[in-house]
C-alpha cells in the first residue's frame, strides 16, 4: 500500500529523470547515464532475439511452404490401382482440400549432358483425370525437374534427359523437361524429378503395355493439398486435425488397402528436426545474452541505490515496509524491462526490414536456394519475447530489492560505528 | 457486549521498557551497551535522557524507536509487547506511531520542505497538505515550504524534519541530539518547539541530549549511565 502512495512514485519519478532544479549543485547523477547504458544493452540483446527469431521464422516458413507445396500437405501412401478406387477414398476427405494428386515412387537415374544421378522419381498424375487409354500417338515423357538438380546433370528447360527406371521399365526413357522448379529448400530442390503421369502412361501404353497395365513404382498413393483458406498448411495443428478427422472417416468404410497419411513436416523429419533443435539453439543462447541485458537494468538499479542510499535508508526508516520497497525495485525494473524490450522489438523489426532492403538481404541462390532473406514477424513469438525481456528484468529488480530492503539503515545513515 | 475494564494506571501508560539488554560484538570483543535498562514513559510525558557520550543513549533509543533490536527483555507500547514483532509490523509503528528525529535532518534533498513533511503520511495513505502546512507553520517555517533542503539553514532543515516525524500524529517522539549541530539559541528554539508539540498535541517526548541546560526545559530528566536508566540527580 505505501508503495503506490503518490509521492513516493514522484519521488521515484524525480530520482529517474533528475531535474536539475531539484538537485542540490553538484549532486552526482551517475545513475541517469547508468540507465541508459542498460536500457540500451537490453534493447538490442531483445532486438537481437527479435531478428534472429525473424529470420529464423522466416527462413522456417520459407522452407515448409516450399516442401509443403513440392510433396503435398498431406501424403497418403496406399496402394491402389484404379483411379476410380481412389475417387471412392476421396469422397472421405474431411472439408479444406483443394486439390489431390496422385503419385507413385521408384528409384532411377537421370543422365543429361554433364552427368547422371540416381534419384527417386516421382509420377504425378491429377486424380480428377480419367484413367488413361492405350493412345496410338507417343508424345514424350515430360519431365519436371529441380533447378539445381538440372544444373547439375547439365540441362535446361525444353531439353532433354535419359530416364532410366530400373524394375519398371527395361529401357531407356528420353524425358522432355516441362519446367525447372525452386521451392527454395536444397534438400528438396536437387532431388525433385517429377514425371507427368499422363504423358508417361500414354508413353508405356505404346512403349511397354504390361507397364502401362500395372502401377509402376514401390510407393504409391495420394498427395493432398488444402486450400489455404480453410487450412493453412502450414498450421501444423489444423493439419493434424484434418489427418485425424480423415482418420475415422475411413474406419469404418470398406477399404480394403492398408493406408498411412504423413504430414508435409513428417516427411522431412530430419530437416525440421534440425531447424527446431537449431531454432532452440540459437533462442537460448540469445535468450542467455537478454537476461545478462536485463541484469544491466538492474545494475543500473544498484547505481541508483547507491547514489541515493541516505535517502533510501531513511524512507525505510520512516516506515517504508521492505514488502512495499521491494514492489518499487520491482516495478521499476517491470517499467524499464518493459519499455526497453518494446524498444528492442521495434530495432529488431526496424533492422530485419533494412536488412531486406540492403543489400546485404540478398543470398546466394545457390547457397541457400532462396534469392532475399525471408523474414517473418511472427507477433506471438515476438510477444513472448517482449514478455520475456520484462520478466527478466523485473525478477531481477525483485531480487534486488528484496535484498536491498535488509540493508542496514543505522550504518547508511552513519548512526553505526 | 461485555467490555473488559482497563487498570487505570496501565492506560496512563504508553511505553513500558523492561530489562533491555544490547551487546555489541565485534573484533572479539563484547561491549554490553544496555544491561538491564527499564523505562516507563506516561502519555504526555515530556522527558530528557542524558548521559556521557558513548553510554548508549542512541542505541536505547533506536531500540525503543524500532530501527534496532534488543537481545532481551521486552518493550510495551500502548499495552502491546512491540520489540518480537516482524519486519512489516515494525515498519508500520515506526510510520503510524514513533516519530523519530537524528542529530542530522536526513531530509529528501530533491523535495520541498512540504514534500518531505507529506512523504510519510503518502506512505500511510492519509496524505494531508492542510495538516502538513499546520506544523510547518508550527516551526515556524510557512515562508519556506517550497524550499528544497539545500536552500535551508541547519535549524530549519531539522524543524522540517520534526514537522515530518509528526505528520502521521504520532504518539511517542523520540529525538537522538536533535539540536546536537545547532547553536544556543538555535538549539533552545527548537526544545521550544518540543514544549509545544507537548503541549498542543499531547505528544509522549523522549530527548536525548548531553546538554544539561536545555534538559531543564523538560519536564522529567533521566540518565543512562552503565547502561541502566536512573534519575538524573544533577551532578
Ligand atoms: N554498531 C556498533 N558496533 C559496535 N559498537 C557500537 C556500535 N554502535 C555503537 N557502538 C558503541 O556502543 C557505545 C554506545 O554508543 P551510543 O549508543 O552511540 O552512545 P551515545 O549515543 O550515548 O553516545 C559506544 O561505545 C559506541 O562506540
Ligand atoms: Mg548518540
């Protein structure tokens, strides 16, 4: 209660900003600079966290979006064999699909004009599309390839490629590639060789009949994509619940296929494993270096209760409680903690836009195989972070307080030997 | 309802010592300061405290006044054993109840005069500007209230701080060599200004003081001497 009297906040109020007028002359004031040294030192340590969780983030979005969009938000691995089965599994869908696609896998090998590599290719084929007849014409078999990937065998848009699909066909494909694509994460884009099903099905239908007549590839299923308005892929929890609800749709029905669904982030694991454990990483290290800067402000509290030690002493001696002192270190270091963290939030989002427009914001492509680094200001993250630099701060002042409000006032007021 | 009768003579009391003792420790060594010392102080009493400087004048008071703890015996303020309780407890008497002032004002230098004097009473939750220009008024200070402390003279920054001790009406004043910095007839303005706290508003007084001539103004002179509180005889 006496530490929300309002003299005692004035009081407080005229030690923070000093007015020169109210100050006896030549009154030391370390404390005024003290403070800003600490402000500052926790708002870029607050800034630093927010523009690295930035980056992180947006490089994380970036990332998901395009292995989101390159493998399909939901994969459904069944093994099936008419189009017109799969059509019936489809009907189960919970709401918010856009799109299905269906696929099958086999390891091949690709060979251009600088060299071959085996990669697992993909069959993509539109499951609204009728199950393709024998054709008598034999267009090729088109091909869509991963930017890297095609720099790699040598090859651009329009050319050609050598497809060779050990265990599904015995010879040689000549693949035209339809178009290059960049969905901005490596490990994604040099591995991405996509077939169109359709033209491969009308290849084989003339090329190889038993190939056509069967499914070709080990791994066969459904590739899945929501419409972003209903379901944000990238919310990996509305996902889940999609995967759950399609889940029991499908229990009780007469399919008789054994059937598993991944999600976009189960099917690179490992890469979003280590982007959560570096993501974790960096957030605690950083985190570490923001609550050194909150202790600054603390510091800076400690500077003021130095200089203003006699008077401190003699509120307690008045009567000021150690319970109500301790609110106002307390709630001195809140307002600072708060106010600098705010602060830090602003430079950190002021810094990732400059960033982004300077040059320094452009990558190598081929290096991170995304052209400007993506920033993405999440606001509950950054609000956690704001959170967190005023806890800091403020259990730091609590602390102090606490164990300034046992000084010994007869010594501070020179009344002890 | 039943009300329990109060022994006349205990309402008459507001402070009630008994067998204090403080040791001070340090450097091996043990300076027994209080050793035994009992005081009664009546409502309204107006006291001096002498004794030769190093007998233990400011300890005793710091003890009776709560910034300092005894190691035994007990103290009754208003009936109620004071010198156990918590730290919260302890702040709270000091700010309501015992009024203390040092040898030095301690005033707040980046506030006013009439700031200091409503600081206290801030604390309490009964800011009032009226009564805090009352008792600057009553040291005689009403042209200086919006003085800083540095713009006043030693006298009337140490009545400023008498206006403040008293701001929350409190019922025991304890003042350490209020007048210990002052001159003759500085220091006897001050007494001058106990006399009359005592007397307008009631106040229980206990000064210490080595000089003898002013303790004449009290009304009851005491003497702490091996660290036991006795009568002063005037010697
Ligand atoms: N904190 C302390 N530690 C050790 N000795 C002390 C302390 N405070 C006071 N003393 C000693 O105790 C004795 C009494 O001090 P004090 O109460 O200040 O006497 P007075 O006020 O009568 O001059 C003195 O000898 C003093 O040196
Ligand atoms: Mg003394």
């Amino acid at each position: 209660m006496g530490a929300f009297s309002r003299d005692w906040w004035r009081l407080s109020w005229v030690w923070l900003v000093d007015p020169a007028h109210r100050s006896p002359p030549g009154r030391q004031v370390l404390f005024r600079s003290s403070i800003r040294v600490a402000a500052l030192s926790l708002m870029l340590g607050v800034g630093a966290l927010s523009l690295t969780l930035s980056i992180f983030s947006g490089f994380y979005r970036t990332w998901s979006q395009g292995v989101a969009d390159a493998l399909g938000h939901v994969v459904i691995d069944t093994d099936w064999r008419t189009r017109a089965e799969l059509r019936d599994l489809v009907t189960h869908f919970p709401r918010g699909v856009q799109r299905v696609e269906t696929f099958w896998n086999s390891q091949g090998l690709l060979v251009g004009k600088d060299g071959g590599r085996g990669v697992l290719i993909e069959g993509r084929g539109e499951l609204a599309a009728a199950d393709a007849a024998p054709s008598e014409s034999t267009p090729d078999v088109q091909l869509k390839l991963g930017a890297p990937l095609a720099e790699y065998l040598g090859v651009e848009a329009g050319g050609t490629v050598r497809l060779l699909l050990p265990g599904v066909i015995e010879r040689a494909v000549e693949a035209r590639i339809s178009d290059l694509v960049r969905y901005g994460m490596y490990d994604v884009d040099s591995r991405y060789a996509l077939v169109d099903d359709a033209s491969f099905a009308a290849w084989a239908s003339v090329h190889d009949p038993e190939v056509f007549a069967r499914r070709p590839g080990d791994a066969r299923g459904l590739r899945v994509f929501f419409d972003p308005a209903v379901i944000d892929p990238l919310d990996v929890e509305k996902v889940e619940a999609w995967r759950t609800g399609f889940r029991a749709a499908i229990q009780d029905t007469e399919w008789s296929f054994e059937t598993t669904t991944r999600t976009w982030r189960e099917q690179r694991k490992n890469a979003f494993g280590g982007m959560d454990l570096d993501r974790q990483l960096l957030t605690i290290v950083i985190g570490l270096l923001t609550i050194v800067a909150a202790f600054n402000v603390v510091a800076s509290l400690v500077v003021l209760f130095t200089e203003r030690d006699r008077e401190m002493a003699t509120l307690v001696g008045l009567g000021l409680s150690r319970g109500a002192f301790t609110l106002w270190t307390g709630t001195l270091g809140l307002i600072m903690g708060f106010f600098s963290s705010l602060a830090g939030i602003f430079v950190g989002w002021g810094l990732g836009r400059l960033l982004q427009m300077s040059p320094l914001g452009a990558l190598p492509a081929k290096v991170y195989n995304v052209e400007r680094l993506p920033l993405a200001f999440v606001w509950t993250e950054q609000l956690s972070i704001l959170g967190f630099g005023t806890l800091c701060a403020w259990l730091a002042a609590v602390i102090l307080g606490w164990s300034l409000a046992r000084m010994d006032i007869l010594r501070v007021l020179g009344h002890r030997g | 309802m039943e009300v329990e009768p109060t022994p006349p003579l205990a309402a008459e009391i507001l402070l009630d010592a008994r067998g204090l003792h403080k040791t001070y420790r340090g450097g091996g060594e043990e300076l027994r300061v209080l050793r035994g010392a009992d005081l009664q102080l009546r409502k309204g009493d107006f006291v001096a405290l002498l004794g030769n400087s190093g007998s233990g004048k400011s300890t005793f008071l710091q003890c009776l006044g709560l910034l300092d703890h005894v190691e035994e015996g007990e103290i009754l303020f208003g009936g109620r054993e004071i010198s156990r309780l918590g730290e919260g407890d302890r702040a709270d008497l000091r700010l309501r109840s015992i009024g203390f002032v040092f040898q030095f004002h301690h005033l707040i230098p980046e506030l006013t005069a009439l700031e200091n004097v409503l600081l206290p009473s801030s604390l309490a939750g009964r800011r009032d500007k009226a009564w805090a220009l009352e008792l600057l008024r009553l040291v005689g200070l009403e042209d200086k209230v919006a003085r800083y402390p540095w713009q006043l003279s030693g006298g009337e920054s140490q009545r400023v701080a008498i206006a403040r001790a008293l701001v929350n009406r409190p019922t025991l004043l304890l003042t350490d060599e209020a007048t210990g910095n002052l001159d003759r007839p500085r220091a006897q303005e001050i007494v001058d200004i106990f006399a009359k706290i005592n007397q307008n508003f009631g106040t229980t007084i206990l000064s210490v003081t080595h000089d003898e001539g002013l303790a004449l103004k009290y009304g009851r002179r005491l003497r702490l001497k091996d660290g036991i509180v006795g009568e002063w005889t005037g010697d």
